[in-house]
C-alpha cells in the first residue's frame, strides 16, 4: 500500500503540493518577522533551539515527565493483554460467584478496570500539577480566583483533546460493516476535525472529505466521523493525519480505491502570522482506484469541491 499526495489546484501561495515546506516557510518568514519588530529578542542571530526561548525551555522541562505516564496510560489502554497490567493487579484465576455461576464480568476484568482507572487518574493528577507549574513559569499567580480550577481544567480539556489513543479502529468498526453489491462511490464530505499539532500543541481544525470505492463492504456512515475522531484526537501533523484516516478505512473494509481530503486551518500560522489569518492547509492521501486511475480521482475530487 502505498500513500501519495497530489497537488490541489487553486491558490497556489497555500495549496500547494508540499504542504509541510509551506507551513516551515511561513514559520521562517513569521520568525524573521518577529525579529525585526524585537519583541522578544535583541539577537539578530539565534538558533533554533528551545535554549532560545527560557521560558518554554523552563516549561518543556517541568513537562518532561508528561510522556511517560501519559503514554504508559494510554498504551495500556490500547492493549486487552493483561500482561501490560502491573503484576499485582492481574488475577488470571476465573472465579465463580457463591451461587455456582459465572459472574458476567470476570474478576480480572473489574480489576483491569480498576488498574486503568488508577492509571488515569495519576496521570490527570501529573498533569494537573504540570499545568500548575506552567502557570507558574508564565508568571502567574495560580492562588488568584480565577486561576485556581484552571490546571484541573486544562488537564481534563487535554485529556479530552487527545482521547483518540484511548480508541481503536476494531472499536469502531465492530458491528458497522454492511454487504453491498453497488460498486458507486461513496463520499462524506466536510466531517468536522479538530486536532492538536504535534510541534506547538495548538489546534488546527478544519473539514475532512472521505471517498471510497466499495468492494462488496459498505461502512455505517457515521463511522467514517468516529475514524476521523480516532486520529485527529491525538497529537498530530495533517500530513500524517489525512493517510492515518485512509489506512485506517482501506483496513476496515478493503475497499477498491480511496481518497481523503483534509482543509485546515493551524492555529500555529494563524496566531503568528500578521497576515496568514486566511491561510488553509490541504493534504489528499489517494489510495488504489483513486490513485492508479485518473477518472476516479477527478470524479471524487469534482464531488469533494462541489459546494
Ligand atoms: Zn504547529
């Protein structure tokens, strides 16, 4: 399998075929931009490292221990092996209620609920003292009113932002799959998404356009929203994002061709930028029928565009 992005015609200063070089260009000249005004340096000259920004370097260096017990958390998540739980919280013995019977949730089960819980909850609680620390290294008074609820808040919003490592695919697709003999394309345009960007943990957010070519296996609509959910919920790069969505459907149903669409805008660029407030990022992963035969992309891409 094999991924491939087009260029989309029109404005060509954003859409252009290598959007990741256009977003690195309009972050070089955004920084050139801030040197001249001096807000926040005197060096004409600075790398571009964290060491250039103390503050952030301060702050990535409180929020170094996030990973770890972030990920630990949500990778156990991913896995139903029991063997990712600590050792003293799995209990393989199948156990049987007084009455003889089997209880209808095993004792293993509960107590890997309980383990995942346990997890959570010390991560939202590393969390919520990271965010205390930011506050802090922002200069902040955390003890003033309208402070004090915020690093839980923002701990529990960053939970939820990321939710998509806590999901998989077979979650989703479970149950949703339908035989279909038609063989016409089915398109979902214009899903909603919003994402965090893996390089400065802003959102970008935009619409997601899905199109596929069904072979026998036609997929609940409303799922193809909750597989944009799985991946756009997560730390993410649009590239990235628009041929996760595309694998992940392409495993689903196995479908003859694919194509996925992504506009967005980064909130990045926009914050940045003086004048990129109007800048939209595309991405297209087109896989098989969409990407071997023009006939079939262009059809998807007319339909895509069509408002
Ligand atoms: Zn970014």
């Amino acid at each position: 399998m094999e991924a491939t992005q087009i260029a989309i015609p029109g404005d060509e200063s954003h859409r252009t075929n290598g959007v990741s070089k256009d977003h690195s260009v309009a972050w070089k000249d955004e920084r050139r931009e801030t040197h001249s005004t001096k807000y926040h340096h005197d060096q004409e000259e600075e790398s571009d490292t964290l060491d250039s920004y103390p503050v952030i370097n301060q702050l990535s260096k409180s929020l170094s221990n996030i990973p770890s017990t972030f990920m630990d958390y949500r990778k156990r998540l991913k896995h139903d092996d029991l063997s990712m739980l600590p050792p003293d919280r799995v209990d393989p013995r199948p156990r049987r209620t007084s009455s003889g019977s089997r209880p209808d949730r095993s004792p293993s089960a509960t107590r890997m609920e309980q383990a995942l819980a346990d997890a959570k909850a010390s991560t939202k609680e590393n969390l919520v003292n990271c965010y205390r620390k930011l506050l802090e290294n922002l200069g902040e008074d955390v003890t003033r009113q309208g402070l004090l609820k915020t690093p839980e808040r923002a701990a529990s919003a960053m939970l939820f932002f990321t939710k998509g490592y806590e999901e998989k695919l077979s979650d989703v697709v479970n149950g949703a799959l339908f035989d279909d003999r038609n063989d016409g394309m089915v398109i979902v345009k214009d899903i909603e998404m919003f994402s965090l960007c893996e390089h400065h943990m802003v959102p970008f957010f935009g619409k997601v356009s899905i199109g596929y070519l069904p072979d026998q296996k036609v997929i609940g609509i409303s799922k193809l929203a909750r597989i944009v959910e799985i991946y756009s919920r997560r730390l993410q790069v649009q590239e990235r994002l628009t041929k996760e969505i595309a694998l992940a459907l392409t495993e689903a149903i196995h479908p003859t061709g694919v194509g996925v669409v992504i506009e967005a805008t980064h909130m990045c660029m926009v914050m940045r930028g003086v004048q990129k407030i109007q800048s939209k990022t595309i991405t297209s992963t087109m896989l098989g029928e969409f990407r071997d035969n023009p006939k079939s992309r262009q059809e998807f891409l007319a339909l895509v565009r069509s408002h």
